[in-house]
C-alpha cells in the first residue's frame, strides 16, 4: 500500500488564514444589518473643537474629617404679640317713666271701697300697666299720707282745705301697675300729722318701692337713693315747698321738720340742703341726677320766673333733668343751659306734669306721662338724656255701677288704650281727644321735646 503524501508545511500556514477570513465573512452575512446613523458633518482634523460644558451648581464641599464644630446658634427671642385692642362695650339705655301728683281725694277712695271695709284701686291704674311696665324705672309723686284707717282717710275741711290720707292698699295698685320709686316731698305730707309722715315712709318701703323725700330721721336722710339699671347709676332727689298749715297738731317742729322732709325753696333760692342733698348723691357714685321739685303756684298762670330761676340754680348745683308737680296743672318746658364748673350744660326741665289722679274739673284731670331715655357711653364715661317725649293723662269717670274713676293714656287712637273694663264710649272718646288738644295748648312747645306717640 502505498504511503499517503503530507501536505507541505508552509501550506499549512498559508491556507489557516484563508480559512479564518473566509468564516468571518459567512459569519457576517448571518447578521442583522446595524441601523444607519445619523449624518455628522466631519470636523476637519486640523481645527481644535472648544467643547462647553453645562453650568451645574457646584456640589457641597466636603467636610474634612478634622472640620471645627459648628458654633449652636443664640436661640431668638420671640416677638412680643401686639395687644389686642379690648372692644369698646355698646352703650348701655336706661329709659324712665314719671308721672305728675298721685292724689287720693275723698271721691277716689269711696270709689275704691269693696265689701268688708276693704279698698281695691286696681281699676283706678289699670289701663297705664302696659305703659308703665314697658320702662326700666317708673316714678311718681305720692301726694297723699298712708297713716292707717284710724287716723280718718281724706276729707275737706269745713273751710275748704283737703286733708288727705288713703288706705294702704293704694300702694298694691301701684305697685302692680308697674311703679318703682314713689317721692313724698310735697306739701301735704304732714296732712296727718308727723307720725302718718313716718308710717308713709315705713309702708312704701314695706311694699317695695323705692322712696325719697320725706324721711324717718336725720340719719335716714343720710343716705342717698340712687337706683342701678343696666350699669348706670340713677340718683334721685326731691325737694318740696313748705308743708300746708294744719289745724291738728303735728308733734314736730319746724326745726325737726326740716331734718326730715325735704325742702326745696327759701324765698327766691334753692335751699342749702337741697344743694346738700344733690351733692350727696353725686359723691355717692349717681351718674345722672334726676330732681322731683314741688314747687311754683297753684295757678292757671304760666310758669313763674322765680321757679325758672330755681330749675337754674338745680341745674348749677349738678341736677341733670328736672320734673315739676304741684300746679295741679301741666305747665311748660324747656332744655335749659347753665354753667358748671366742669363746663356748659344742658338739661331738660319739665315744670309741671300736673295731677295723675284727680276728681276736680276738667282742667285739673289731664296731666303728662314723661318717658326720658338716658344712654352711658362707656369709653367717655358720660351719661346724656338721649331722648324725652310725653304723652297726655287723664283721669276719666265712668258709668254705670261700680268703680268709675280710671285714669287713660290719651293717644291719638284711642283703640290703644287698654286695660279698660269696657269698650269706650263715644262721648268718652271726645272727651280724651279734647283732653290731648288742651295738653299740648298747656305744655307748649319745646324744641327737643317729641310726642310720645307720633314719630
């Protein structure tokens, strides 16, 4: 057998690089062809290309392990908070009712009279309850002693004087009606006698109402009233005439007499006690200082100088407003201004409101209701008549069995008018529409002054 012939060597290793090529060019004609790129325009070789680098914030330098420690910030005081402003309270309104002499004449007291010896005035006050009820304080002048069933109820001497007393139970019409304060400063306070004067004080105190004026002893008198409504403090002062002659003996001298009763003139002036018993409220706290005056003449005659030069002397003194009675008739009024020592002031002085209750003619039977309205503004302190109107009053006889003697408010529609046991009558209703015309031809006119019932 004949031996097989060896390649040559340098065959060998020439034909080991043609094998290498020729199975990488199969091996590439097996592969995905690459995805063209995008065309770059070629930067000559020869030119330098300036790169520019993005602007990037500059990383935090590093804290070497060696760093000093961090000095700990002083702490900050925190800032004091602005005050709040404390809000100004709204002004506190009181508003005050008055009414002019509250008598209780023979007539009126039979009137009352029930079964069993008793005396219901309920009718006699009745259709003022609503009214009366509808202000913070009601006054009045009580003109008439409460000295008890033994010491004889009002009469009409033989020469014509009246001496009146009436039974206690007056004081629960009143009281229901809607009275507060009831002055006894007039001139028929010692009509029975120096003790009927101190019973009278002893039952309207009893009773609950407030009282000034008249009093148990110069100690009494000592302290001052001043009565506090919605944050103001309301003082009140009443002054009188001298006491009406009497023919009975009074077991009180007129020395003893002035300690405890009030009196308000002396000829052409006020007395010093009334100046006394002003200041006496005032140094007690009253912010508004209201003066119950007795006072002028017994007349169809307007009001007198020396009484206007009274009510200037009042308000000089530190009275603020000034309500009148004993006339028995309505009479003027006016805003009046004095100087203080504090400055100029104005107050209102209504000189006579004449009778509340009355049996006389008709003249004597119409009087005013007064409704003052007082405010306090509390960032000044101060406290001002803000509003004052009237209203008529009279005192009308009825009908028909039973009690008849009523006193009404006289508005313009009479169908206001409540309280009453019956529908009015037609001669009842010209009767208070003539009553409303002579009020207001009494009173007058008052700039400032409004009426109660019209806007």
């Amino acid at each position: 057998m004949g031996m097989k012939k060896q390649p040559n060597k340098w065959m060998k290793l020439f034909a080991l690089p043609l094998l290498c090529a020729a199975l990488a060019c199969t091996g590439a004609a097996t592969e995905t062809a690459p995805t063209q790129a995008p065309v770059v325009q070629a930067t000559p070789v020869d030119e330098v290309v300036e790169v520019v680098a993005p602007v990037i914030s500059a990383a935090p330098s590093a804290v070497p392990l060696t760093a000093e420690p961090t000095a700990t910030p002083e702490p900050t005081e925190a800032p004091t908070p602005e005050p709040t402003a404390t809000p100004v309270p709204t002004p506190a309104v009181v508003t005050i009712g008055a009414v002019g002499d509250i008598m209780a004449p023979s007539q009126i007291v039979e009137d009352a009279k029930v079964s069993g010896g008793a005396y219901d005035f309920m009718t006699l006050f009745a259709p003022f309850a609503e009214l009366f009820q509808s202000v913070d304080l009601m006054c009045g002048n009580l003109e008439t002693p409460l000295a008890g069933k033994e010491a004889g109820y009002s009469t009409k001497t033989n020469d014509g004087a009246l001496v009146f007393n009436a039974p206690d139970s007056l004081l629960d019409a009143l009281k229901a009606s809607g009275v507060d304060v009831l002055t006894t400063a007039n001139n028929h306070c010692l009509d029975k006698d120096a003790a009927g004067l101190f019973r009278t004080v002893e039952q309207i105190r009893a009773a609950g109402f407030y009282q000034t004026g008249t009093y148990l002893s110069e100690a009494d008198r000592e302290t001052p009233l001043i009565v506090e409504i919605n944050g103001i403090r309301i003082g009140i002062v009443a002054g009188t005439r001298k006491p009406n002659a009497s023919k009975t003996k009074r077991h009180i001298t007129d020395e003893e007499s002035r300690a405890v009763i009030s009196y308000l003139i002396n000829d052409k002036s006020i007395t010093d006690s009334a100046v006394r018993d002003i200041a006496r409220v005032r140094e007690a706290g009253a912010d508004f200082v209201i003066y119950f005056a007795h006072w002028d003449y017994e007349s169809d005659n307007p009001t007198a100088d020396v009484t206007k030069g009274l009510a200037r002397q009042l308000f000089t003194a530190g009275a603020d407003c000034i309500v009148g009675s004993h006339p028995h008739r309505i009479k003027g009024a006016e805003f009046m201004t004095v100087q203080r020592e504090d400055g100029p002031y104005t107050g209102l002085v209504l000189y006579s409101l004449g009778n509340f209750t009355a049996n006389n003619r008709f003249e004597l039977m119409v009087g005013l209701f007064a409704k003052l309205t007082i405010e306090k503004n509390f960032e000044t302190g101060r406290v001002s008549l803000v509003d004052a109107a009237v209203l008529p009053t009279m005192t009308i006889r009825r009908g028909g069995s039973g009690q008849r003697f009523t006193v009404v408010p006289v508005y313009a529609d009479t169908a206001k008018i409540t309280g009453l046991g019956s529908a009015l009558t037609s001669s009842e209703i010209k009767n208070l529409q003539n009553a409303r015309a002579f009020a207001w031809k009494r009173l007058g006119t008052c700039e400032g002054l409004r009426v109660l019932d019209e806007n």
